[in-house]
C-alpha cells in the first residue's frame, strides 16, 4: 500500500470513528459508490449494529446480514455480484459489529433485484440535459433495516451538471439522519454531462457493465472499514478535511 492510499484510508477510518461518537445504537448505514456513464458501477457498503443485538436477531437486521453466509444470498443478483466482503469488529467499540461489501453493479435500474437493496429505487435515466441518477431510499428501507444514519457519496464518470447533494468535483455528497428524514424518504439527485456512453469504467465492462466473478469474502476480528465516507456535519468535515490536506501537502513536498 503506497503512502497516498494509507493516508486516504486513515482519514476514511478517522471519519467513521468520529460518527460513532455522536451517534449511538440502531444501524450505521455509509456507502460509497462509482458509476460509469452507461449506469453499470461498484456500490460499497458499511453497515455496524450492536453485536448484543445481533445475536438476538440471527445476525440479520431487517435485509442487512451480518454473517457470511447471508451476504452472498442478499447482495448477489442476476444484476449484482459481491466481489468483496468483510465482517469484523472495531478495535475503537468491541460492542459493535460492521460489515463491509463492495458490489458490482451491471444496471443502476436493476438494483433492487438484489434483497439487500429492498426498499431502495435507484434510477439511471437518459434526459435533454444529461443522464439522471436518483436514489430514494424509502421509509420502509429505513424501518426494516433500523437506520439512524445515511451517509452517502456518489462518485460519477461525467461531470456533475447539478445535484441536490454537497458537489466536490464530480462526486456527489449526502448525509441523512432517518428521525429528520422527509416523510417521502431519502432522496437523492444529480444530473451528470454525458450521453451515456462510458470511456473510462471504474470496473465494469464498458459495453455490457459484465460484473467481475471474482470474490473475497472474510470474517475478521478488529478489522477497520475501508469504505469512504464524507457525509458528517459540516464542522467535521471541515476540520477533518484540513487535516487531511495538510497531510496530503506535506507529502508531495
């Protein structure tokens, strides 16, 4: 691992720890994301819950597994395939178990195929002004699964025309506490400049969006997320994101 991507993970991981101090109990929900042009991209999701709370629920919060043996079975898909899973707890709170799946994902239109994503209408659709992405996560999404928290970031091929998240170059940003959370749901939007043919895939085909076939899936104790997350109050990102820069400058330096 290179000295850019350990520090890109530290600030990932001092992020997700930050959350946990503000926030206690229920289901901690961060996902990551690309998408191509042409709709097919990679999902990465982070999910913690209570480990005592698991238990009682044979390691399932609603469509959220936390065993191995569930992953495959409510990720995968005739659109979907897992490439990677982890489950684990953290050093910072032992009380607490994550997990962390990277998906493949061939159509955005297709997601909820998959059980995990019950609950949630993610949309690619050719418009006059670009391609539109939307993602709703539904208050049924968030009542069955118990969310407390979304945190959401978006990276897009195109450039971001507009969005109704916080824009940091062509990756869109959101943050959602369900008990403030519209009546209608989470719901996310943003307009990208392309005409939906891909040039440069973040890993799925360019033609087709085939999903990798290969998988590594683990259970490991005390094992940190690598799942990006940005979606804090603004004071915190503020502070995290100086930080961040001051270390990425004294390197090129």
């Amino acid at each position: 691992m290179n000295q850019r991507s350990f520090i890109n993970r530290l600030f990932i991981l001092s992020v997700f720890l930050v959350s946990f101090m503000f926030f206690g109990g229920a289901v901690k929900y961060v996902q990551n994301a690309s998408f191509n042009n042409n709709g097919t991209g990679i999902i990465s999701v982070t999910y913690s819950a209570k480990t005592s709370e698991l238990k009682s629920n044979n390691y399932l919060i609603g469509n959220l597994p936390f065993s191995q043996d569930k992953i495959n079975e409510y990720f995968n898909s005739d659109n979907t395939k897992v490439t990677k899973s982890l489950v684990y707890k953290d050093k910072a709170d032992t009380t607490m178990t994550s997990v962390t799946v990277d998906v493949n994902v061939n159509n955005l239109n297709k997601l909820k195929d998959a059980k995990a994503f019950t609950g949630v209408n993610a949309g690619w659709v050719k418009s006059d002004t670009g391609m539109v992405f939307s993602w709703l996560f539904t208050p049924a999404h968030a009542k069955t699964n118990s969310i407390s928290i979304y945190q959401i970031s978006v990276k897009f091929e195109g450039e971001v025309k507009s969005t109704t998240g916080v824009l940091k170059g062509n990756e869109a940003i959101w943050y959602v506490q369900t008990e403030k959370m519209n009546p209608g749901g989470a719901y996310f939007l943003a307009t990208i400049k392309s005409d939906g043919t891909t040039k440069s895939p973040f890993g799925t085909s360019k033609e087709s969006g085939d999903k990798k076939t290969t998988t590594d899936s683990k259970t490991d104790e005390n094992k940190p997320s690598s799942c990006g997350l940005f979606g804090l109050e603004l004071p915190i990102i503020i502070s995290l994101g100086f930080v961040f820069s001051k270390l990425t400058k004294r390197r090129k330096e």
